[in-house]
C-alpha cells in the first residue's frame, strides 16, 4: 500500500514540475536577446538608412514605383506598399505595411509591422548599436497608460548627416520612421 502513494506523490510532482515548465518557458522564450524579427527590422533599418537597400531615402517617385512595379497605392496624399514587396529579404519574417513620405524625392520611409512581440526595450538597443550615431532618447510626455511607447535619435545616413530615427512600440506592433 505503501508503494502506491509514492507512485501517486510522485505522478504529482512531475505534474507540478510540467506545469511550472509550461508557464515559465514562455516568458524565458520572448527574453532573447537576439530574435529573428528584431534582427531583420534592425537590419533593415540600418540598410534604409545607408541606402544599400532600396527603395531609399532620396530615391524619386517614378524610380520607386519602378522598383516595386506599380505595387504602391495612394489617395494622393498618403503612399503604401506591402512590406514583403519592398523589401522582400524581410517578407518571411516581418508582415506589415511601408508608407512612403515624398517631397520632391523619397524623403521618409516608415516601416509599420504588425505581429511584433519583441520588448522594446530590447528592440531600442540593437537600433542603438545598429545605426551610426544613434543614442535613442525616450519621450516622456506621451506616456499615458495605453499609450504607445516612444523613442528617438538622429543617425548618421550615407552622407553622414544627420536623420531622424523614430520607434513607437505598442504590444504587438512597432511603428519604425526613418527621416524626417
């Protein structure tokens, strides 16, 4: 009689440790440091910003249009295009969307990727280390509860001059700008 309630203690206690392995694995899985969506946004933010991948900054309208063979919509005021279609080294891991700023050429890219679960603490350091000159300062002022999270910094593009770099994080979605 005595075996039977070691065998129940012990089908148990592997029953805890199941369950605390269950809960807790999850939460060591989103901490690491080096994710697959991180890197490629980081990645594809230094290549914007260096202009080694195009479309880039400065770039007219017709040679983006050309670059992603009319895969671009517009009201007249706003542009998108898929963000597998732009830049579709990126389109296996990123999904969202790219909204293109023209003035008189391409003057802001912003990178708008859904289903993002990457803390942004951890994103604001690999841009911080990944783009030239870029020390990320965080707004204050907009930190409301439910509010998005906001950083910003000035990198150094191509030229070396400066170009402002802004990152609006909230759970599930990054908001990445890059210019003015």
């Amino acid at each position: 009689m005595s075996d039977r309630s070691i065998t129940r203690g012990t089908r148990g206690f592997i029953g805890l440790i199941a369950l605390a392995l269950i809960a807790v694995l999850p939460v060591f899985a989103n901490q690491e440091p080096e994710s697959p969506q991180a890197q490629a946004l980081v990645d594809l933010a230094a290549h914007i910003l260096s202009c080694s991948a195009h479309p880039c900054r400065g770039e007219s309208e017709q040679a983006v249009r050309k670059l992603l063979r009319g895969q671009i919509v517009s009201d007249g005021t706003f542009y998108f295009s898929d963000l597998a279609v732009a830049y579709p080294s990126v389109g296996h891991i990123l999904r969202g969307l790219v909204e293109w700023e023209f003035d008189s050429a391409l003057d802001m890219v912003s990178l708008k990727v859904a289903d993002f679960h990457i803390a942004p603490a951890v994103l604001v350091a690999e841009l911080e280390a990944a783009l030239p000159g870029c020390e990320m300062e965080q707004d204050e002022d907009g930190k409301e509860e439910g509010e998005s999270e906001e950083w910003s910094c000035e990198a150094d593009d191509s030229e070396a001059s400066g170009v402002l770099v802004e990152v609006y994080c909230a759970p599930g979605i990054v908001l990445l700008e890059i210019g003015s």
